[in-house]
C-alpha cells in the first residue's frame, strides 16, 4: 500500500486545482444522475404497468379518433370485464406555463380499473355524483394549493369553450398512486361533462374516444383478447390496435424520441469531459511529482507502490467530486422532484442510479490515474531524480 | 575489516544522439567496511554515476558489484528494492526531501519499509531528527528550512533505517562553509561513532580531506590513485 498520508497531501498540495477540479467532476456526477434519474422516470410507467389492463386505440395514430360506439361492442368481447373511454383534454390552468395532464374518463369505471389510484381526501362517491367534479394528483394539488372543494377552472386549448370561457371542475379528492404507472400530477374528470358539452356547442374540439382501456376479466388469455378486439374492427370504419399498458407507455415515451439514447449521448459526453479534466489534472500531478517518485524509489518503494501513490491520487480527487455529486443528487431529489413537477412526474434518484455514477466515478479514477500510474512505474530511479518537475 | 564492496570490471556506457560514451571503463576496487571514502575526479570520470551503481539505482553494463557478499548487479528490480531499503541510506546534493511531508515525516518514510509500529516509528524519526540536531523542528516542511538544516533532514532520513552503507553525491555542493562543515561533522559522526561505512562524492577539496581515504577517478572512468587523508 502506498503511503496515504503522501497521497493525501499531494492530492491537497495545490488546493485551488483541487477543488477546481473535485467541482467540475461534482457537476458532472450530479448532471449524470439527473439525467439518468430522467430516463428512470420515464421507464418507470412502462416497468409497472399492469398486466391485466389493455389500451385499445386507433390503428393509424393515437391522434385519430375512435366512435364512441366502439365501446359497448368491446365490452362484448370474451376475456373483457370492464371498458372506461379515456381522452386526453390538454387544458392549463390559467396560464400556458401551468401545464398538468387532464384526462375525461368514465368516472364510474376509473377507481375499477385502476385500483391504484388512492384517494387521500375527498371522496369517490363526491367524484362520481357530481357531473363538474374531478379528482387531482397530490403533486399538482400541492403544487398550486388545491384543496377538496376548490373550483379549478382550466382553459381548454384541444377542447375551447365556444364562449370563451373556461372549464370549471370542482376537487373532490386528491389521490396518490401506488404505482408508477400513473403519476400524481393528473386531473380526472367526467367524460359525460366533456361529451355534453361538445354534443351542445357547449364546447369544441376533436369528436369521439381517444383510446379504450380495458380491464381483462381474471384468467382471460391476453393475446386472445387483443386479437378478437383488432378483428372486431378489421372492416372500420376506424381500424384498431390493441396493445398491453406497457407497450402504449413504451410508444408514448418513445413519441419524444429515442430518449435513452439521446440521454445517453449526454451522459456520454458528461463522462469524456470529466475524464480529461481529471487526467488532466493528473497528468500535471504525476509531472509535479517526479523528482519525489524517484526518491521513493531510491528509499527502497517498490514500483507497484510508487505507481499506487499516483493511482490513489486519482481515485481519492474522483472519489471526492464524484461523491459530492452523488451527495447532491439525492439530498436535491425532493426539490427537483418539485421543479419538474408535473411536467416530469416521477423523477427519482434510485439507489441504481446513484450505484452507476458510482461505478462511473471510479471508472474516471482508474482511467485517469492509470496513466501516470504506469509512467512512475516505468520510470528509472535516475531519469526520476535528474528531472526537476 | 574485509572489504564491503568490491567492483571488479564495471563498464556503464551511455548512448546519447547516436554516440556512445563510456563512463566507466573495466572499474575494479575494494571499499573496506567502516570506511569513509571520498571519491574525485574530473567531470565526466564517472563518479555519481560510480554511486548510483553501488547504490543499486543503476545498472552497469557490464562487472560485478559484490556489496556485503552479495553481487546486486543480478539481483532483480524488486530485489533491488527490497536491498536499498534495507542496507542504504542516500544523500543527494540537491536534498531530495519530499516538499509536502514534514521533516519528521520525511525522516519517518524509509521505516515505512519496516515492520516497526507507528510509535517505533515516530519514535526512530525523532531520535534521528535529534542526532543531527533538529529536534525542535520536526514539524517544519522543506520549504520552511535552509540548505544546511534540509541536509541534515536528509542525512537523519539516510540513517533512520541504521543502514551499513551511506552514499552521499556532493552533500554539500548547495551549501555554504558553516553548513557545509555541520554535514560533514555530521558524517563523521555516523562513521566513526556508528561504524557506517560512507561513499561520498564531492568536488571539494576541503570536504575530502573528512573523509579517510580518497579515491581519485581519471576522466574516462578509470581508477587513479588512492589517498589516505587521515
């Protein structure tokens, strides 16, 4: 083992380029956490997404509408237990900036289908009796004070009030999901207040059932299924594609581009730059040091030794920006957890994501300590000892 | 005594830019144990480079280097090691003490090479540290001492390890008069009080004439005379 207390010493012999540098791989260890953490958050609903729940949509794209008399014919299918209508309404809340999903669905059937849905306050019978109620993620109540009783008027953007006026729910619970498959930053409210509306001139906007979701009746075959409900609809008028929850949440991730790749292209160029900026630093420790390689040298330290003393070098100045950086990502989870906030639902910092920027952490140290690691072992007691630094 | 070195044949040759310079040229000598030698000659007679190799810090090219009955020349790069830890202690001209350790630290790192304890080891260091003088100022770093005391740092960390052999290339080259006569006081010391045997190369005539005996090297790395001083 090398001499520690060296190791320690040279690592703080230049304090400045020390820190400069223990920051910069900070930074960097923190920026591949976040991004990591991003595409965690977003494969999350994939990874949890219930095995016994299909989504049935149109054929040529989510965008195309489906009749609403679709639903009662797939509630016929064999293997089908239940079927809710689910339309995305892409409204805000006063202004553009404040963006959370809202979704019309059928309010008798949501609590069915998706069991993971918990209320927290508030009351199921309060949402399914009143035909403006809605219920909210906690997120997004948290987020802009809404509270059990609270009128939220929401400005359709997909769905204007021909009037120009906006739509008004009332909170009547405030849920928590058990499951990352739905977030806790979505409104719910009845599809009956969107379809009356738009039946009367009330409102405007695209006709008919985004997707259908579908409860499997227990035991039911789910390819079986899938494949009598996309035969139903073989003739039209709008044909259909059945999928898994995971599928439609893999596809909707995948609708803002190959983000694992993207994100990986960064954390790519995140781990080059800290890479050089720490074999940089190195590079000037282990020239600094030469002359004291050969006096170790001469004192009897063998090659391993003298080679280790740079090596740990290199591993302590990672260890301690990579470590920062890991610091700062979880102890900041919670409030970047609330900067994203219903844009980016679900961000967490996994215990897998903060093991990888480890494993990253000292991958840069060997990669950057090696080097010169090798060099002072290869170096000659005399070549050593005759250089001045 | 026998003789604690001896050099039979020893031929280094250098290559630089294409030519080849031969810095020693079939060197044979006997150094006894106990000795204090001064070794002189012109540049380029070969005299550091005389040191590095009895040392064990450089290879020759060819000859024998029995040091203690043992002929360093094949021990292996590990071996060799393991060999100055344990039976040599270096002085350099320029001190060569490491800037960011203490002088207790500095004086503590050879016995890092040992099976002794922390405590032995601090212990060790101090005495040393007091033999030559600088008890009081074990916690300075390099930068905060002059030549003469950086010296005797160094000479406290050649002797810490009680090595038989100390080598010293021009340990007072860098230092004023009364400096430079603390050091050589000081390696008197260690040879006549402590039995080490001492090899030092110096260009100093004054410097010489402390030691015992003088060897005196021809430019082209040939043995000249032999100079009983006192």
């Amino acid at each position: 083992m090398p001499p520690f207390q060296l190791v320690w010493r040279n690592l703080t012999k230049r304090k400045a380029r020390f820190l400069l540098t223990a920051g910069s791989l900070a930074i960097a260890i923190f920026l591949l956490c976040l991004l990591r953490s991003l595409v965690v958050a977003l494969e999350a609903g994939v990874k949890a997404a219930a095995a016994d729940r299909l989504i049935v949509q149109s054929k040529v794209s989510l965008f195309v509408y489906l009749p609403q008399a679709y639903g009662t014919k797939i509630a016929a299918v064999e293997g089908v237990e239940r079927v809710m209508r689910w339309n995305w309404f892409g409204g805000y809340y006063q202004d553009q900036g404040n963006f959370f999903a809202q979704f019309a669905c059928d309010q008798d059937e949501l609590q069915a289908i998706y069991p993971e849905i918990q209320l927290v306050d508030g009351s199921w019978d309060d949402f399914q009796r009143d035909r403006k109620a809605c219920i909210v993620g906690e997120a997004t109540a948290s987020k802009y004070g809404f509270k059990v009783g609270d009128s939220v008027p929401i400005i359709g953007a997909l769905f204007p009030k021909t009037d120009g006026t906006t739509w008004d729910f009332r909170v009547a619970g405030i849920y928590k999901s058990t499951k990352k498959n739905v977030d806790d930053a979505t409104l719910f409210f009845h599809y009956k207040y969107l379809e009356n509306a738009l039946d009367s001139g009330e409102g405007s906007g695209p006709v008919g059932v985004g997707i259908f979701v579908v409860k499997m009746s227990p035991g039911a075959d789910r390819t079986e299924v899938m494949s009598r409900i996309d035969a139903m609809f073989e003739q039209g008028p709008q044909v259909v594609q059945t999928t898994t929850e995971a599928e439609f949440q893999a596809q909707f991730v995948s609708m803002i581009g190959n983000v694992p790749l993207f994100v990986s292209s960064i954390g790519g160029g995140v781990m080059v730059a800290i890479l050089l900026a720490a074999l940089n630093t190195m590079l000037m420790a282990a020239r600094e040091q030469t002359r004291d390689i050969g006096v170790l040298k001469a004192l009897g330290f063998g090659d391993g030794v003298v080679a280790g003393v740079l090596l740990w070098q290199s591993l302590a100045l990672c260890a301690f920006g990579g470590g920062a950086g890991i610091l700062l990502a979880a102890s900041t989870e919670d409030s970047v957890a609330r900067m994203l906030g219903t844009v980016f639902p679900g961000y967490e910092v996994t215990a897998g994501t903060l093991w990888s920027a480890a494993g990253a952490t000292l991958l840069v140290g060997l990669v950057a300590g090696v080097g010169p690691a090798l060099r002072a072992r290869g170096l000659s007691v005399i070549d050593a000892l005759r250089r001045t630094g | 005594m026998g003789a604690l070195i001896q050099l039979r044949g020893l031929v280094k040759v250098y290559a630089r830019g294409g030519e080849t310079l031969r810095v020693l040229d079939g060197l044979d000598l006997d150094l006894e144990a106990g000795g204090f030698y001064a070794l002189m000659g012109p540049s380029g007679s070969g005299k550091t480079t005389l040191l590095n190799l009895v040392g064990g810090l450089d290879r020759a090219d060819e000859g024998r280097i029995v040091v203690d009955g043992e002929d360093i020349a094949a021990m292996t790069g590990p071996e060799l090691a393991e060999w100055r830890a344990e039976k040599v202690g270096f002085v350099f001209q320029g001190f060569n003490l490491i800037p960011v350790l203490t002088a207790q630290e500095n004086v503590e790192l050879p016995l890092l090479l040992t099976r002794l304890s922390r405590g032995q080891r601090k212990e060790h260091a101090k005495s040393a540290l007091e033999l030559v003088g600088l008890g009081d100022r074990r916690s300075h770093r390099p930068s905060q001492l002059s030549g003469g005391p950086e010296q005797r740092v160094a000479i406290a960390r050649a002797l810490v390890s009680d090595p038989m052999l100390v080598l010293a290339d021009e340990p007072t080259g860098d230092l004023d008069r009364k400096s430079a006569d603390d050091v050589l006081a000081l390696l008197r010391l260690l040879n006549e009080k402590y039995g080490k045997t001492i090899l030092m190369v110096t260009h100093d005539h004054a410097a010489a004439q402390q030691a015992r005996t003088i060897v005196h090297l021809d430019k082209g790395g040939r043995l000249g005379r032999i100079e009983a001083v006192r």
